[in-house]
C-alpha cells in the first residue's frame, strides 16, 4: 500500500494570462494536477475544478489560465515553473481570425479556412494544431485535422499519414478520439526516405479530405487544421509548398522562423496569408533517442492503449494467405529502363516482398485495396500489425493485431519501423 500523505503536493498561484508548466522525465513518475479553482486549460481543453489529471514519464505539460486560477500538482515532476511570459494570447488572436473566416464561409456557404502549421522540429507543431482544433469545437465547429508529420504519426502510428473529424475537444491527458480515420501508409520516419512517394500521398490525402469538406456541410465551413513536418530546407521546404499547392491552403503559420516565413511570402500566392508566430518558452527541444522513444511509445499504445489497456490478439497467419510489398525499389540507371519510363517511377512502384525472417518486429500496413489491379499505394489502410515469429517450417507468421483473426485484407505494405513486443 503507498501511503497517500508521502506524496509531495504543490499549490501554485497563477494570475491572468500566465501559464504553469512541467515536465516529468524520470521513468515510472506520475504527477497529478487539480484545478483547485478558477478557470484553467491545457491546450485549449478546459480543466474540470476539484478533478484530478494524471500525466506519465515523458509529459511536457502548459496549463494556461486567461483569468487567473490555483492548481494543486502531486508528485515530483523534474521542472515546474510559472511562467508570465506566453504566446498564447497571439495563438488566440489567431485563432479568432480562423474563426471570423469560418463565419464568412458558414454565411456563404463557402469553403472554410484550410490553414497549416509549419515550422523546424520541437517548436510546438502539433500542440499549436491542437490548440486550435479544441478552440475551433469548443465554439460548435467540425474541422478536418490533417497530420503529414510522418516521424510522430499523431493520427495512426508513426510512418503514416492521415486525416480526421474532430467533433469533440480532446481530453485533457490524451490526444483526439480516433474514431475511423482515414489513414495512408508510408513505411518511413522521415519524408527524406521516398520523396517521390511523400508527394503522391500528400496529393492523395489532398484530393480525399476536400471533397469529405464538400459532402459535410459542417465541416466545409469549419475548415482544416494541418500539421506538417519539421524538415523545412530544401526537399522539405519544396513538400511544404507542394502541400500549399495540393491542399489550397489559405493561411500558414509559420512557428519560431524567420527565415522560413520570408521564404513563404516571397513563393506563395498572394492570396495566402502568411503569419509569423513565436513557439512557446515551454517547448523543449528532443534528442535522437528521446524521439526514437517517443515513436515506440506511439506505437505501443496502438497496441495496448495509453490508459484503458487494450488486449490485442496474436495469431498465426499462413504466407500462402497473404501478399506482402513495399513500396518503391532502388533507382536504375537510365540506360537499363525501358524505353519511356522515368526514374521517378520506381519510387512508387509495388515490390513483391517474400514472408521470411527479415519481416521479424517489422509493421506491416493492412491495405484496403482487394487486388493488385487497384492501386495499392494510394488506397487507404484498414490498420497495421507486427510480426512476432517467423516460422519458416510451417511457412507462417506470427502476428500482433488490434483485432482478432482473420485480416480484413490479404494485401500487407511492409514499413521500416519495427517494433519489439515486450508484454
């Protein structure tokens, strides 16, 4: 029994337009914040007065209050601090011109804002995209969320990207409800890997959330939320303006760089407005291993759920009841390509892949697509398992999956990321 009274409690003060932040490293630590009184909100979602939050190893947490408030933490987080200065009120005002062009686009039945945040890596991307998306339901809208930020994979798992209806504000310790996303495998962590095949699904997720804009009428006028990447020089900086192009942005927010915010008004139509935007003292920048790290974790909680444990099933699948590719071959040199194909064409074509011991840990994307007359690359995927066994006698592999035998599909796309079962 742990004894309730040994846990370390902190009351903090906090006034108008200020923010507690915290963070927790230590592995095995939990902290637990109450709002005692007054009105606070992580991330856009409000706290509930007197009701306890628990946030786990690995946590970065704002808590911003706009009229004043007293918060009670529990525990030992590594850093906590109240801090005055706060770009919050620049991301409200931000989100208040998002929502008198939402207005407009509800009076005239018109296409709401398309807006997209963008920035270098660890400037606060993804809680900026989820700050405004809890702003915008909070006020009764229904925007898209559209993740293209293939090394977090905030909507599916990592190597993927994917778009979502937000309906609801996302819980306080968690990320948004995902309920059927619409989900594209890649197979990489970093864009970098297959160019070429980034800009086909980019142009893919494009064609699909638009036209879902036009059949919801809810969703038309309240727009799209996008997060992108945090590669923003040369090929990263040309996927950002590809976005632009396929998703007809109309505003970017551009975090914490000058440079890239110059670089956007000089190359984007003038029709786009352009805003600069300074990230959060709060944001803290990751090393390798701590974003290596944080992509297991993602991957895990597909698995087995962050806070409801989820149970997912192991089974045997027989190879001659599947299909495995992937996606893109090593470039020939021009002088062994048939005559008329580009290079280009090899990085989004379908190589067959034989079940074997190298499929050991890897993610394998279950495709929609029924047969290879379809075009698998850019059909959807149903979701994802991970090889846990190879047995090469009885020609099976043994599988992690959410769901119980058989696979909704025969058609699996092998990804680079791997997974080590530990439970």
């Amino acid at each position: 029994m742990s004894d309730d009274k040994a846990i370390p409690k902190t009351d903090y003060k906090l006034e108008a337009d200020s923010e507690l932040r915290f963070e927790i490293e230590n592995k095995n630590e939990k902290v637990t914040v109450v709002l005692l009184n007054g009105l606070a909100e992580l991330f856009g979602t409000e706290l509930v007065v007197k009701k306890p939050y628990d946030f786990f190893t690995g946590a970065k947490v704002a808590i911003f209050t706009y009229h004043g408030c007293t918060i009670e933490l529990r525990g030992k987080p590594d850093v906590a601090y109240v801090a005055k200065e706060t770009p919050m009120v620049m991301y409200l005002n931000a989100n208040s011109a998002l929502e008198h062009l939402r207005n407009k686009a509800e009076q005239e039945d018109a296409q709401g804002p398309i807006a997209m945040v963008v920035g270098p890596m660890d400037v606060g991307k993804t809680t900026l995209c989820r700050i405004f998306l809890n702003y915008a339901v909070r006020l009764g809208r229904r925007p898209i969320y559209v993740d293209l930020d293939v090394g977090q994979g905030g909507i599916a798992i990592p190597g993927t990207i994917g778009a979502l209806l937000v309906e609801r504000p996302a819980p306080v310790a968690e990320g948004f409800s995902q309920q059927a996303p619409l989900v594209y495998h890649y197979g990489h962590s970093s864009p970098s890997s297959n160019s070429t095949f980034y800009d086909v699904l980019i142009s893919k997720l494009a064609e699909t959330t638009l036209e879902r804009l036009q059949a919801n009428k809810k969703a038309k006028s309240s727009g799209m939320i996008i997060n992108t990447c945090g590669w923003v020089k040369g090929s990263g900086y040309s996927h950002i303006l590809h976005t632009v192009e396929a998703f007809e942005v109309s505003a970017i927010f551009v975090l914490d760089q000058e440079r890239l915010y110059n670089e956007l008004l000089r190359d984007v139509k003038s029709t786009v407005q352009v805003v600069f935007l300074p990230k959060s003292g709060g944001v803290v920048e990751r090393t390798k291993s701590q974003r290596t790290e944080a992509r297991d974790q993602r991957i895990r909680e597909y698995f087995y759920g962050s806070k409801m444990p989820l149970f997912p099933h192991s089974f045997d699948v027989k190879f001659s009841d599947i299909k495995i590719f992937k996606v893109g071959s090593p470039p020939l040199p021009a002088s062994c390509l048939p005559l008329g194909m580009k290079a280009e064409d090899n990085y989004t074509k379908l190589v067959s892949v034989q079940p074997g011991p190298q499929l050991l840990h890897h993610i394998l994307a279950v495709s929609f697509a029924e047969s290879t007359d379809e075009n698998v690359i850019q059909t959807n995927v149903a979701g994802f398992i991970c090889v846990t066994n190879v047995n090469m006698e009885k020609q099976v592999l043994t599988v992690l999956s959410p769901q119980p035998r058989p696979l909704p599909q025969t058609i699996l796309l092998v990804s680079d990321l791997q997974f080590m079962d530990s439970h």
